[in-house]
C-alpha cells in the first residue's frame, strides 16, 4: 500500500500511538517490541509527519507530544500487554483496536483468538498495510468493522465469539473519547458477555471535561504534531462512576495511577511532574461467580 487516507478526528491519535510505539521499540531499553509500528506511520498521509525515533524530535525526551505523552503511552501499551498475556483466557476482545498488533506482536499461544473492534476507515488502513508487508498474526484475529456507539457486540456473537468462555476485553485508549451514555453501554455489554473468570483493563481520566484539563499546556503542541488538538478529541461529558457500576455487576476492580506503573517498570512519565496525566488511572477487572 503506497500511503493510504486516515479519517479526520480521532483516528489521527490511532496513528499517534502507532507513532509512540514506533519510537519505544528503537529505544534500547524500550518498554514495547512492535516491527508494524514504523509502517503504519509511514503509510498515512496524515498531514503531519510524525516520528519513529526519538533522535528525530527537536527537545528529545523533553518534547511534551513524543517525550512526555510519548512515555506515557509506552508503558501503557506495555502494561496492557503484560494483562493479555498474565489472564491467559482463549478469547480476547479489543475495544477500539485502532492500529493494535498485539495478534501480530505477542507470543500468545495458537489457540487464543482476538477480535478487534473499530470502525471500518481505520480497519481497513491497517489490513492495508499489514497485507503490504506480508505480516501474519500469531493467532486468529477476526477484525470487525463496527463503531462501539452501535450494535458492536452483534457483530461479535456473529463473528463466533462465545460468551460461554472468559474472555480478556482490553479498552486500551478509547473510553475517554466514548460519551457517557455510550461508555455505560459498551461495559454494561462487557458484562453481559462475559463468563466467570473473565479480565478487564480499561483506561479513565476522571477530570477530562474540565478546563483545567483541556487548557494544560501539555496538550498546547498536539495539533502541530498530530494535527488535531488532542483535548478536543475526547468527550466531554462528566464521566460516568464505571467502577462502582462494574463492582456491582460482580467484577473485582483495582484502578491505580500512572505513577505506581512508573515506578513498577522502571520507565515512564516522571510521576513529579502536576499536569493532566496525574490524573489518568489504569482499571483491571476480573469477573468471579456471583
């Protein structure tokens, strides 16, 4: 595929990550091994010319996009990664997989089967350009062309996906660009189709909708380096209490802050630091018998 058209909106933060993840794997110590990311960016016409190496950013480390944000979105890929592959259930569901290639990257074992969900302009993109380079995923991987604010989990009972068995649903990055209603409706399915001993990991930022959060100047240089001004992307309606709705559908859930996972894996933002990535937190579920 000689370059292919990204949607407008938030699809350019799809292809953001693929960035960050491309400049973590061609770091020595990188938190994250992905041979696809580098492809995917160089692909797009964007619009912008992102980076794959952090020798390529003016300021280094110190770039608030592609070093702070950057770091960021590295252990996060990282710390989800390391939740696909601890829960070891047979299904695997990706929520808003944008360029994701945990079945491509991963050393799952052969009879795990992953699903991913999104919309179509942005699965197509990434067939595209895997088909380009002849990758083969280590596993099935069935993608499924379907927005989460439609019938999305119809769509994955057809394509053979069993509630009967646990499942590991991932929402890695995309509950934060859900509206409330929408949000409350996606994890309500997760739960209806989930058996006994399935996992969660989703990431929340309560806070988003507030000026304080969309003003910080951690964001002010995104639409240069992205295009789009990443505060803009997310929703913003209050956000929904989904831990509390989860724990009472039966689920055991722990949310932490960005700050224990830097400290666990030796890499990622300097927790010293009081701009809006505080504020994220990492959620992990897992759904016993009630």
């Amino acid at each position: 595929m000689s370059g292919a058209e990204l949607a407008e909106g938030v699809s350019t933060t799809a292809l953001m990550i693929a960035a960050t993840r491309a400049i973590e794997t061609h770091r020595p110590d990188g938190l994250v091994r992905d041979e696809y990311a580098e492809h995917f960016v160089r692909g797009a016409r964007s619009g912008v010319a992102m980076p794959t190496r952090i020798e390529d950013v003016e300021g280094g480390d110190g770039h608030p996009v592609w070093g702070r944000l950057g770091a960021y979105c590295g252990l996060r890929t990282r710390v989800f990664d390391d939740a696909v592959r601890a829960a070891a259930t047979p299904q695997v569901v990706v929520l808003g997989a944008g360029l994701d290639t945990r079945a491509l990257r991963l050393d799952l074992p052969a009879a795990r089967r992953i699903f991913e969900i999104d919309r179509a302009d942005v699965l197509a993109f990434k067939t595209a350009v895997l088909d380009a380079v002849g990758a083969e995923a280590r596993v099935r991987c069935d993608r499924l062309a379907v927005d989460l604010a439609e019938a999305w989990d119809v769509a994955l009972l057809a394509a053979g996906f069993s509630p009967d068995r646990p499942t590991t649903w991932i929402a890695e990055g995309v509950l934060p660009y859900l509206p409330r209603a929408v949000e409350e409706r996606v994890l309500a399915a997760v739960d209806r189709l989930s058996a006994p001993g399935s996992h969660l990991g989703y990431e929340i930022v309560p806070g988003q909708e507030s000026s304080e959060f969309r003003d910080h100047d951690l964001y002010a240089g995104t639409g240069e380096a992205i295009g789009s001004h990443l505060p803009s992307l997310l929703d913003d309606d209050a956000r929904p209490d989904s831990a509390k709705a989860l724990r009472a559908a039966g689920w055991e859930i722990t949310e932490r802050p960005v700050a224990g996972y830097t400290a666990h894996y030796g890499r990622g933002p300097d927790p010293s630091i009081d701009d809006p990535i505080r504020l994220a937190r990492w959620g992990f579920g897992h759904k016993g018998t009630r």
